[in-house]
C-alpha cells in the first residue's frame, strides 16, 4: 500500500534562522495526517531541521548528493555526510540540476545507486520541456530518462524509489499540467516500470507530480489513482500553505 508523500522543494531559499521559524510553525499546525510529508531544503539548513522535527513525523531530504564517498570535489556533499545528520530523502535530477549545472542522466544513474547502498530515499526527478511535449515527444523522453537513470539497479532498491513527473514547462512558472495530463504520464511512468522490472516493484514506486502545485489545485492533482504525492516549490516556503497541501 502506497503512501502519499508530499515533499517541499525549498530550492535555494530560507537561512537557517528562517527555516527554524517556519519548523516551529509547522509543529503548531501539523497532527498527522494519512500522508507523509517531508522538506527538501537547501544543506545549510538539514541539521537544524532534523532536530527542529524530530519526533513530529515530518521528514528531511536533501536537494543533492555527489556520487563519490569522498574526494576532491569543492563544494560537493556525500551521501554520508547526509546519512551521519539524519536526513531521509534526497532529490535527484532536478531539472535545474541538469539544465544549470550539467546533470546527465549518467551521473543520476551513479547518484542513485550511492544513496541505495545507503539509507537515504531518492526522489528521482524526470519530466519533458514543453519543446519536447509539442513535438509529441514526452512520453519517449520520460521513458529513455528511466531506463538510463534506472540502468543497472535492481527490483528490490527500485521498491524504495520515489519519482516526481516534473514536467519542465510547468515548474516554476505558473503554468500547471492538467490533472489528466499529469495521470496521464504517472501511469505511463508506472507501466513502464512494469515493462523494465514487474508489476509487483512498480506497485509500490511513490510516484509524485511536481510543477506549480499549490493549495488551490492539490486536491484535484492528487485524487487522481495514479498520483502519489506531490513535490513542491513555492507553496513549500510558507507553513500554511504547505500544510493546506497536506491536508488535500
């Protein structure tokens, strides 16, 4: 049985002092729901929400990981570096990841496979620009995007992933996929799964839409069957709003 989870991109928002005081708010508002709910935040800010959290329900993810254990690589964090503070989830291929700072899908498929070795969660992200989904091409893009992401990585670490379909054209910029388009394509991400392992690892994939989600269309995004969750931007930077998600 899959459970929601409804994870806050902060992006490169909030200093500490302001991630604290949107943790306290949280707490206040937040009483358990039948979803899990998780904040994504820049690395300055993972240690101090772990705590912030801890006993709340409410987890912790990174927006980025290097695939290395360690080594020469200024400015870069480890997966154990992530591991020893406590945090749960961790981002991958975020489209601004692969579009500003030359993420491939070969360095998301080394990423990957780092963090299943450990006790972090990936959230892969895969999504088509709006180039790509007029040219009729989305559903081939997401499906090449799995299978090189994916290459080498067995069923059994697959059953712990989780996928956000982000498409690019709608992420940060206003313009939200239909609920029936973002169905749409979270069903051709499972079916695909299917296709490259079985229907037993892909029924248990959490499977999230990502792209302007907010309070005013949660709710009919995620009553669609095959929409586990949602990863999301702006609406994730105030406790209200975050929380109103949640509540779908």
């Amino acid at each position: 049985m899959r459970i929601p989870l409804i994870a806050g991109n902060w992006k490169m928002f909030k200093t500490k002092a302001e991630a604290l005081a949107f943790a306290e708010e949280l707490k206040v508002l937040y009483k358990g729901t039948d979803v899990q709910a998780a904040i994504c935040a820049p690395f300055t800010n993972l240690e101090a929400l772990v705590e912030a959290f801890r006993g709340t329900g409410v987890k912790v993810g990174a927006q980025n990981v290097h695939f290395a254990e360690e080594g020469a690589y200024t400015g870069e964090i480890s997966a154990a570096m992530l591991e020893e503070i406590g945090v749960d989830f961790c981002i991958v291929g975020h489209s601004e990841r692969r579009q500003y700072f030359a993420e491939t899908d070969e360095t998301v498929n080394k990423k990957l496979k780092k963090l299943f070795a450990g006790s972090i969660r990936p959230i892969l992200c895969v999504g088509e620009s709006l180039e790509q989904r007029d040219a009729g091409k989305a559903f081939d893009i997401v499906k090449e995007q799995l299978a090189a992401d994916l290459g080498g990585i067995d069923a059994e670490c697959v059953k712990k992933l989780v996928i956000a379909y982000e498409p690019i054209w709608a992420i940060g910029t206003g313009r939200t996929a239909t609920p029936e388009q973002a169905e749409e394509m979270c069903a051709f991400i499972r079916s695909t799964l299917i296709a490259m392992y079985d229907e037993d690892t892909a029924d248990e994939v959490i499977i999230q839409y990502g792209g302007s989600v907010k309070p005013a269309n949660a709710t009919e995004i995620m009553n669609m069957d095959e929409i586990d969750g949602a990863l999301v931007g702006g609406a994730s930077l105030k406790a209200e709003d975050f929380m109103e998600i949640i509540d779908f």
